[in-house]
C-alpha cells in the first residue's frame, strides 16, 4: 500500500514529547523523512536537552524510518533558519513544516510579568512567524527556479485563543494570532503552491496538564479499557498526515478541532446581528445603547472553554 508522504521532507518543531511526537512518528511511517526539532527544555521554557528530540529520532529509525534531531530554538529568528536548513542540508528539500512548539507562563493578567508575556509571545507566535518566514521564502525562491515543492504549512492554535481562558493572555493572544498569520500566510503563499492551516488539539499534554492547574482534573481523565482515549494527543497526528499530503491540495487557509473521533471545522469572526439606522445618519451614543443591548440579549451565550470541552466529549 503506497505511503501518503512517500518522498517528502518534514520539519516539526516541539517534537520531542506530546502532540510533536505522535505527529512525528506517524508522518515517518507514512514515508516522511523528518526533522524532530526540540529544543528539550519544560513546559515553562526553562532548560534544554537533546534526550526529548534524540529518543525521537531512535524510535522513528528503529521502524525503517528516515529522521535526524535539531535543537535550535524556534523563537530565535536566525535558529529558526537553521531549522528550515537542516532539512535541506539533510534531505535536499523541504515540503512541509509544522509549526508545534510552545510554552506556559500562566498568570492572572494583573500579576503577569512582562518576561512571562514576552517569553510566550516569543515561542508561540514570534516562533510560528520565524519558522514559516524562512520555509516561505525557501519555496518561493524554489519556485521561482522552476522547482515546485507544494510546500504544507500546519501551524497550531488553541481554543485558549479562539475561545478564551482565564489566566493564558499571553497564550491566548499568541494562538489567536497564529490563527490569523495563517489566514494571511494562505492567500500570499498560494500563487507558490503552498497551503496552510490550522490544527486545534484538545489532549492531554504537559501544557493542559502540568502547567494547567485549571485543566488538570478534566485531561487526566481515562476511558475504560478498550474505549478510545477523546484526549491521546496521537489522535491528532492523522490530521497532519492528511493536510501534508497530496489530498489536501485544495485545503487551505482553514481551522480544524480534534477531539478524538470528532473533527470540527472552525471559522473566525463573522457577524452575529446587525442594526440599520432607519435614515441615514450618524449613530448617537443614546441610540448605540439601545441597540448593541437588544443584539447582546438576543445573542447566543459567549462560549467558556472548560465547558466546551466537556460538551465535546
């Protein structure tokens, strides 16, 4: 049966635990020579080791498997250069690159340090921009060569960000971002072939669990035996496999949830209600007033993320 990413070259970065491992490993097995970026340090972005990336790469080859480690951080522009080098270097090319890194400072907005807010901004959003910033220019360089790699950006957000949860502004506001730099990065990569989209996970992690108090009781939840696990963070893994693959051509610019055997599509911003003015005429505040309160009554309720996952299970 032929592999899906036969013959393809793949970077993910925060691959040496979680998410970025399932995804790692599977895009090996589906034919992926891969590069396990990780930078090994914990939740908070304290430390650095080699073990996480390099445990990695001994499981992707002990399986027949192409892949080779890398350390740089992504949330150094230049480090996140030689990331995208790497794969060239190693496997001369490079197709898709997933974006999956990051970090937890969580704080109360009014305690939040400006290092806490800057050291998530940095590997979350800044990291996504470094990474896509190089793997960008490198295909629109190639195809301007006349070499066309269709290029796969997957980038990860956060229902933090698309929802809302207290204590993550930092992390929040760096999720809600990817999902927009990466509306954006479709539009301007498409004329070079290249798509891009979002994965939302909802899984058990070092982030929803460790450095997440709040959340700590819902994700350590287990099913009984036999029974799929809603919250395995490998449960994400095939969604990166098919929107690296060929099938996935026509996909982009698009924001895709995962909660175990459920795959939903998400759409940002859209109107809920609209209020015309009979003449017209400027809006006075009185009337703004009267208005904006009858469409927020009417409104559906804003949406809390520790209900939304429960209502997901």
């Amino acid at each position: 049966m032929a592999k899906l990413l036969e013959g393809k070259v793949a970077i993910i970065t925060g691959a040496g635990r979680g998410l970025g491992r399932g995804e790692a490993i599977l895009l090996a097995k589906e034919g992926a020579k891969v590069v396990v970026n990780d930078l090994g340090g914990g939740f908070d972005g304290s430390g650095a080791a080699a073990g996480p990336a390099d445990d990695v790469v001994a499981e992707i080859k002990s399986f027949g498997g192409e892949a080779v480690a890398n350390y740089e951080s992504v949330g150094d522009f230049q480090g996140a250069k030689k990331i995208i080098e790497c794969a060239v270097e190693k496997f001369g090319k490079l197709n898709i690159l997933v974006n999956n890194a990051g970090i937890l400072r969580d704080k109360m907005f009014f305690n939040m340090t400006e290092e806490e807010w800057d050291s998530v901004i940095n590997v979350h959003l800044k990291g996504t921009f470094n990474c896509c910033r190089h793997a960008c220019a490198y295909w629109r360089e190639e195809h301007k060569a006349g070499r066309v790699h269709e290029g796969k950006i997957i980038n990860t957000s956060s229902d933090a960000g698309l929802i809302g949860n207290v204590g993550q502004a930092n992390y929040g506001a760096a999720k809600a971002g990817i999902a927009a730099l990466t509306n954006i990065l479709a539009k301007e990569m498409e004329r070079y072939g290249v798509t891009c989209n979002v994965l939302v996970p909802v899984a058990r992690t070092r982030l929803t669990t460790d450095a997440t108090p709040s959340m700590k009781a819902f994700m350590e939840k287990t099913p009984p035996p036999g029974e799929l696990d809603m919250l395995d963070p490998e449960n994400m893994a095939p969604l990166i496999v098919y929107l690296a693959s060929d099938k996935a051509k026509d996909v982009s610019g698009e924001v895709i949830r995962i909660v175990g055997n459920k795959a939903f599509l998400l759409r940002g911003w859209h109107e809920v209600d609209v209020a015309t003015k009979a003449e017209k005429a400027m809006w006075t505040p009185e009337e703004l007033d009267k208005v904006i309160k009858e469409m927020i009554s009417k409104a559906p309720p804003k949406q809390d993320m520790l209900s939304v996952f429960a209502g997901l299970m």
